[in-house]
C-alpha cells in the first residue's frame, strides 16, 4: 500500500510540468482572441473547464450514493433473518 502511495505521488511530481504548461497555453488563447474582439472560445473554455471540475465531484458522489445504499439494503437484509 505505501509503495503503491510513493509511486501515485512520484508520478504526479513528474507530470506537474506539463498540467502547468496547458495553463500557459489556454491562457495565452484566450488572451489573444479577446484582445481582437471574439469571446466564443472564452466561453467554450470557461465551459469546458466547469465540466471538468464537476466530472470528479459527480463520480465520487455517485460512489457515495451507491455504497450508502448498499449499506442500507445489507441492514435490513440481516434484520429480517
């Protein structure tokens, strides 16, 4: 468990670069297309950034709502018996 949590981490240490170069990039797009008076690719890019932050929140909830739910059924199964 703990080799698999350093190798998680060393992975994530390594790939840092390149997830704060694709910062860099959007911002410089998004940058230059409002300067010359076109906003469609900010919105997109604002669009495109809210589905990824709630994509994460919605798995992990769904993870939650299942497991409870299990949980809730495997109660009542062994208080019937």
């Amino acid at each position: 468990m703990k080799k698999r949590f350093i190798l998680t981490a060393l992975f994530f240490l390594f790939a840092l670069g390149d997830i704060m170069a694709q910062c860099a990039m959007c911002r410089a797009t998004v940058g230059s297309n409002l300067s010359e008076g076109r906003n469609t690719i900010g919105t997109g890019l604002n669009f495109g950034i809210l589905y990824l932050l709630v994509i994460p929140y919605l798995i992990v909830g769904l993870g939650v709502f299942f497991y409870i739910r299990a949980a809730k059924q495997r109660l009542k199964e062994h208080a019937v018996i």
